[in-house]
C-alpha cells in the first residue's frame, strides 16, 4: 500500500501523538474555505495550531489560569463568551510571545492551504510576504486587535470558572466561582452587568429573580445587619441589579414546575411552599410579594401535575401526607392519608387517580370541589391490580384486605362489578386473547368467554381439550377461535359472581 506523502515529511517529530496533530492541520487546511480574517479566526486549523503550540505556552509563559487553557480560551473567544480578566492577560501573552509565534509560523509555513478565485486576493494579500511565503504576522495582529477591544471579560483577577446559569433572548445568565464564593453577572447588548458582591450560593428562579444567599458575618454587605444567612432577592431591570426582598432564615429555594411557587427551607430538613410572585405596579418599577402557601413543618414537599403532595411527621412512629390541589388562585386540600411510605399519584384518567406506596393503593375521583372521594371500599387499600387493565374495561384480580375477586370497572358510571370470587387461591391475573379469558391457579387452568360486562362458559354436554370442542365421545370436533360471534352457538352465559373451586 502506497502510503500519501505529506507536507511535514522530513519535520523533527517527537512523537506519534505530535506527527497525528501535525496530519490533521494538513488536513484541515486543505479543506477550510477562507475569504476574511473572521473564517480564519474561527478555522479549525487555526485551533488545532494554537492545539499544538499551547504546551509550549505552559512552560514559557507566566500566570497560567488553573482552570482553563489556551484552546478554552480561544474557544470561548471565538464564540464570544465571557472570559476572565486573567485569561484575557494570558492570551495576550501568548500572542506578543515571539518564540510561540515562531513555532505557529513553522507549521503554517508548510500549509497547503486552500485557494479559489473567491478568496485568492485575500490569501495573497494577508497571508502571504513580498516573496509569496505563508506568514501569520497579520493575522497575529488581528487577534491582537480584537482581543483588545473585547468586551465580555470579567473583571475580576482570578482563575475559576464561568458557569453559564440559563438563557433569555434578551441576556444570558452566569455565575463566577472564586475561592468558594460566587459572583453573579449578565450579559446583554455585548456588555457585561456584574453585582459586585460575594454570595455562598446563588440560584435562579424559574420567574427570573435571582435569589442569593450570604452570611452576614463575613459578608461585608450594608444592607444587613445579623450575623446569619440570609437570601436577598434580585431583579435585573435591563441596566442594574435592584434589591427587592431580604429573606432572614433561609438557605434554600428550589424551582418547582408552576412558575412562582417554591420549596423553601431554613434547615435542609422542614420545608415549606412559598408565593413569590413579581408584577410592574408602574412603568420600570416592579414589585414583589412573599407569601408563604405550606408551613415550615414538612419533611417533603413535591410536585405531581397539578397536586402537591407534602409529607409532615404526626407522631414518633406515623407520617401524614397530604395532597393539595392547585387553584387558579390557591392551593386546596384534597386528601390526607397516615402512611410510613412515600406516597405517588398517578393520573388514570377523566379525573381518576391513583393514590399508591410500596404496600397499597387506591382509586380516588376528583370532584368539582377539588376533594379526591373514595367511591368503592375494594378499590382502597389494594395489594396487587393491574390497573391498566382495570381501566380498560378488562376483567382484572383485585388483592384487598385478604379477599382475592376478578372484577369489571366502568370508569364511566363508577360501577364495580363481581365476576369471580377467588378468596384463598393463589391466582395469577387473568389473560385475555381478544374475547377468551385464561385464568391460572397453582392447581388448574380455567377458560371462559367475556363480552359485554357478562361472563359465558360452554353448554352442558360440550367437552374443551386444548385446542378444540368437542360434543359427547362422538361428536364434531370443533376448533376453538377467540371470537365471540363465532363461538356463541356454543356459550351460556354465566350467573356472576361466582366461586372458584380451590383444588
């Protein structure tokens, strides 16, 4: 196999990890299209270069950021992202280093790079010298140009990292490390809005205030006056930063999926429900409303749709859980339940849910006035069911309160109905094939016809083998299908419930 020559053959190559990177400059070069200095700017040849020279850079140059190096740096710059004050000094460092921008010319010298009838009077003109050699000394100038007169740096003089927090179409959001403290700024219109000041943590809420929380003692922040934490609640009005509440007591708010409603704590161990809603009461001037829903005396608060379901200890040994509607004006108690045990909702449908642990469950209807109504004892307290059987209208074993029954469920008119009891038989649930029913013990196999809420089974005198009916010894054979129409010759219909033989 004939192997391409390449432009670095005969170049002192150090390693196998370098001769690769040098094959894919050549590579990339000979593929990118440039007809400005922005297309070179943002080549992927001109990273992998800057890729390549950057170890260099790590012991020759001086007040290396510890978080980042040169290909972040240049990524984030490319993108216009915010950088550090730090990282802005080190990548002009790296630009005036003489001996770096010898060994960027070294390869790019080399370059075969791409020329069209487009963009041959740019390449000849700001890449090429009097004698028609690749140089990069205008390009270096450029960058150098351009990174002077960036605007996104913040201006801190520190190494750790930027944390882009979310995003509007107006701003973006950032949070800014430093020796376990946290900035917080935004950038809008190119520029950069910092709040000049140090929090433990700082979190974002889902409605677009800024919650930041501080410890007093150490804080150094005018505004407060006790040495505890505290969380201060900012708004961001298109120029500044304005104060809009002070919150003593709390360490925690966390979003929820309605906008305006939070999980509060003071501890990290009772939680409450808070209101914190904003409004503009006139033209640029906001106003904002605190108003707690949940009392601090939960240990969990969670969020399911609609509902709310909060957990709250009653006693040393027993737990209530409590489950609130949520209003177009308020939250409203639906339903309470002593339980040891998490508690889930399920929507089942038309205003059906079920209310379940790891040992029970229960099905609840939604009235109109907001309260979930038990309708039918066996369906509380259920041990095993297959609910999605249940509500498709499928016969279904119910587990409850140690009877065991196969039951029809019409979510229409809420009426249970008895099809077979099976108290004291360990009993699989039962599988239907279109209109057939099996239903399997440890002891036997069962098979009925199930239409239209009844229950059928095959006339006197009629015998089942597996596949097949046959009537007395003589008889027709007669193949047995899952259709009811086909074999309702044959059926009778059965008197329900009733009573499973045990053996």
């Amino acid at each position: 196999m004939t192997i391409k020559p390449s432009i670095f053959d005969g170049v002192n190559v150090k390693s196998e990890i370098q001769r690769v990177e040098l094959l894919a400059v050549e590579n990339a070069s000979q593929k990118e299209y440039c007809e400005n200095p922005e297309d070179i700017k943002n080549s992927d040849t001109v990273k992998k270069i800057i890729s390549i020279v950057s170890r260099k850079a790590n012991y020759t140059l001086d007040s290396k950021p510890e978080n980042s190096n040169l290909n972040e740096i240049y990524d984030r710059f490319t993108k216009n992202l915010p950088i550090t004050l730090k990282q802005l000094n080190y990548f002009k460092a790296f630009l005036s280093d003489i001996n770096l921008n010898n060994e960027a010319q070294k390869i790019v010298s080399k370059l075969l790079i791409l020329v069209w009838k487009n963009n041959s009077d740019f390449i000849n003109s700001f890449l090429k010298d009097s004698e028609w050699n690749f140089i990069i000394d205008n390009f270096i100038n450029y960058l150098s140009e351009k990174i002077e007169n960036y605007n996104l740096i913040v201006d801190i003089d520190v190494d750790d990292i930027i944390y882009l927090m979310s995003s509007e179409k107006e701003w973006d959001y950032y949070t800014y490390k430093s020796k376990w403290k946290t900035w917080i700024f935004i950038v809008s219109n190119w520029k950069i809005f910092m709040l000049k000041k140090l929090f433990e943590d700082i979190n974002l809420l889902n409605n677009w205030l800024i919650f930041c929380r501080v410890n007093n003692k150490d804080s150094e922040i005018s505004e407060l006056g006790v040495n505890w934490f505290w969380w201060l609640l900012y708004d961001f009005d298109w120029n500044d930063f304005k104060l809009m509440e002070k919150l003593p007591w709390t360490i925690e708010a966390i979003n929820t999926e309605k906008e305006n409603l939070f999980i509060t704590s003071a501890n990290l161990i009772w939680y409450w429900l808070s209101e914190i809603s904003k409004w503009e009461i006139e033209p640029g001037k906001l106003w904002v409303e605190i108003t707690e829903l949940l009392w601090p005396s939960y240990n969990s608060i969670k969020f399911q749709w609609n509902f709310i379901l909060a957990s709250r200890k009653f006693s040393e040994s027993e737990y209530i859980s409590e489950i609130y509607v949520i209003t177009y004006k308020w939250i409203e108690l639906a339903h309470t339940a002593k339980t040891n045990w998490n508690v889930w909702l399920n929507d089942l449908w038309n205003n059906y849910y079920l209310i379940e642990t790891v040992y029970w469950k229960g099905i609840y209807k939604l009235d109109d006035d907001n309260i979930l109504n038990s309708f039918n004892n066996t369906l509380l307290n259920m041990n095993h069911l297959n609910i999605y059987s249940l509500m498709k209208w499928e016969p279904t074993l119910v587990n409850n309160n140690n009877e065991s029954w196969i039951y029809i469920f019409d979510k229409i008119t809420w009426k249970l109905t008895k099809l077979i009891d099976a108290t004291n038989i360990n009993l699989n649930f039962p599988e239907m094939d279109w209109d057939i029913m099996t239903i399997n013990s440890e002891y036997w196999e069962e098979t009925f016809f199930y239409k239209n809420w009844k229950l059928y089974d095959f006339k006197k005198w009629y015998t089942l083998h597996k596949w097949y009916l046959k009537k007395w010894f003589f008889g027709e054979k007669i193949i047995i299908k899952n259709s009811f129409e086909y074999m309702e010759p044959y059926l009778t219909e059965i008197k329900t419930p009733i009573r499973l033989k045990t053996k």
